[in-house]
C-alpha cells in the first residue's frame, strides 16, 4: 500500500439574476467604483441617457457597459438590458446612501478602491505593452502535440474506487490492515466492525491530470493497488480499478493547444516586462526583512480586477499559468472533448476528485 500526501500547490448570461440578488452583489461595486458625490448634480455625462435617479443620469453607456461585462446572450439582450438597467438604478441608490453616511471616506474603502484603481492602470498598460501576439503556427501545435504524447497519443484514464473518511480515523492499526487487505471491501468489513464512519466515491483522472512522475507510479501499479491520499480532515483509501486508453488526436487537441500556447507567450512577454521594469528601476527595501533572497519566488502584481480578466495580460498580472493544457498541473486538455471524461463520479465524488488531484503528488 502506498500513502499521498498534499502538496502545496458574469462569462455566460444563461440566467438573468433576481433583482435583490443584484442590489446585493453591487456593494462591492459601490466600493471600488468609488462614492464620491461631490461633484455637481447637473454634471453631463457622455451618451444619451436612460434614467434619472435623484438627478443623477444613468446613460447608454453605462448600460452598454454592463451588458459587455455580464456577457448577454444575444437571445436575451432585452432581458438583460432591463434587469441591467435595475442594476445600475441599485448602485446609483446604493452608491448615493453611502455618500451621505461618507463610507467612501471609511479608510478600508478608501484602501479598496485605489487598490483597483493601481491594479486596473497597471493591467492596461501591460495590455498596452503585450498587445495581441501572434496565434501558433500549426508547426508549433504539431510539435507541441508530439513531445507530450502522455497527454494525447497515449493518454490513459484511471478509474479509481474510494474509501473516504476522517483523517484522525487512520491509525497504525487501520494502515496494518489496509496493508494486508486485497481489496476496499475487506477494509469496508474492518470499518464497520469498528463503526468508523465513511462513504464511497469515485474518480476518473487521466495521465493528462497528474504530474509524470505519478502517472508512472499510478501505471505501474497493480489493478486493485490500495493506497491512501489525505487532505485536511479528510482521507481516502483509493483503489486502481482500471486502466484504459484514452488517446486524443491532433485534430481535437489542437484548440486547445493553440489557446495554451498563445497563453503561455502571453504570460513570457508579460513576465519579460516585469523583469525590464525591475531592472532599470531604483527598488530599496527599507524593511531588510522583507527582502527577497534566493528562496523568494519571482513576483508579477497580484489579481487584477475580475472585470478586465481575459486580457492578454491577465495571467501575468494574476501570476498565474493560464491554459488548457497541464504539463503536470492537472488539468485535463480532452475533458472537454471526450465523453468519458471524469465519468463515474458519484454526487460526493467531485470533491473526492479535487482531494485526489491535490493528494496525488506526494506518492511514495
């Protein structure tokens, strides 16, 4: 038996919100949007407007606006113009109430909203900056495709069979008998002798999923192999039921590889960017100790603002790997485009799998 560890590691419009729902979600709005009331009542704003709330306009452009964030559906543009539109009229209300009760001069808010305001000027200069780089040549999807063949040519799935239950229920004596078990019921049969209390699940993950070094473990164990991963308070005893191949072709790949691919220049140009800036820049750490040393991972700014996110720049300013394609880090470049993907799973299984996925790397 083997035991894993943890390692450290509105885009569609398909339903129009209720009305309350949106007043709610518009608070944190009024925050970064800002409350200041102070300039005058009879201050145009730019477009023709739709609604007067107090004497404040609200105008087509805000409403267009909100429409290109939310991402309406072009079935449902008159819908989403109205419920929108209700939107806006709630923040205007909201936004004003907090100007006469001066929250925008609350030092949290204050803090929040030139917080944004940094991260959104810095997330359109690095658009600015990145810009749009050219799409992969079919040259680089092909080779890309071809120096992974783990994860399409000869991607295979595991589908796996789990115990799971409390952490502090696995005791020496519990790991004694798993040892000797040959299969989940036999350790079933000793749990509930014991009246330790589990439940059973399912997983399917593919060598797509899972870093290299485990799907090789994972492959070479044999069919029924136990072994237990943990995550917090919980823990699963996990059982190879199946190995099977699961090959992707080029043609289905290949979207997915071209949007990875683009991603990753994207986020090489954005970092290039960074380091340019850091070296011709004056940075002095006045708190020695907080100054990075050889263990300090390279830093691109923190998230930018979910209302500019799919920028070209996005990634870099999230210092985050965007893509479809893992190379290791688990996620599945075929589970859009093959049926049996993560089938199996049961209604507690999804957040088995999510253990699993972030338990799986520590395999001894």
């Amino acid at each position: 038996m083997n035991d894993l560890h943890p390692s450290a590691g509105l885009a569609s419009f398909s339903s129009l919100p209720k009305r309350g729902l949106c007043a709610a979600l518009l608070i944190a709005g009024v925050a970064l949007g800002g409350c200041n009331k102070d300039r005058p009542a009879a201050e145009a704003k730019p477009g023709q407007a739709l609604a007067s709330v107090n004497g404040e306009e609200i105008t087509v452009l805000q409403l267009n606006e909100e429409m290109q964030r939310a991402g309406v559906a072009s079935a449902q543009q008159a819908a989403g113009r109205k419920q929108l539109l209700q939107a806006l009229i709630d923040r205007e209300l909201l936004e004003s109430e907090a100007a006469k009760e001066k929250v925008d001069r609350d030092p949290k808010v204050m803090q929040a909203i030139e917080r944004a305001r940094s991260l959104i000027i810095a997330q359109a200069y690095m658009q600015k900056r990145v810009g749009d780089v050219a799409a992969p040549t079919q040259a680089e999807i092909e080779e890309y495709f071809n120096k992974h063949p783990e994860f399409f040519s000869k991607r295979r799935q595991f589908a796996m069979n789990q115990l799971v239950l409390p952490a502090s229920a696995v005791t020496p004596e519990l790991r004694a008998a798993a040892d000797r078990a040959r299969s989940l019921e036999e350790v079933a049969v000793y749990l509930d002798a014991r009246q330790i209390q589990y439940g059973r699940a399912q997983a399917t993950r593919s060598t797509a999923d899972l870093k290299p070094e485990l799907s090789s473990k994972l492959l070479s164990m044999p069919k029924g192999q136990l072994f237990f991963a943990q995550e917090g308070p919980r823990a699963m005893l996990i059982a190879i039921d199946e190995v099977r191949e699961a090959p992707v072709s080029l043609a289905i790949a290949a979207p997915q590889i071209a949007q990875y691919l683009g991603n990753l220049k994207n986020r090489e140009m954005a970092q290039a960017e960074i380091q340019r800036l850091r070296a011709t820049a004056r940075i002095e750490y006045l708190n020695k100790d907080l100054a990075p040393d050889a263990s300090t991972p390279g830093t691109i700014a923190a998230a930018a603002p979910a209302s500019l996110a799919g920028g070209a720049g996005t990634a870099a300013m999230e210092g985050a790997a965007v893509g479809a394609l893992p190379d290791g880090s688990g996620i599945d470049p075929a589970a859009a485009a093959t049926p049996d993907a993560g089938a199996g799973h049961q209604a507690d299984g999804q957040a088995d799998k999510a253990a699993l996925d972030r338990g799986v790397a520590g395999l001894k």
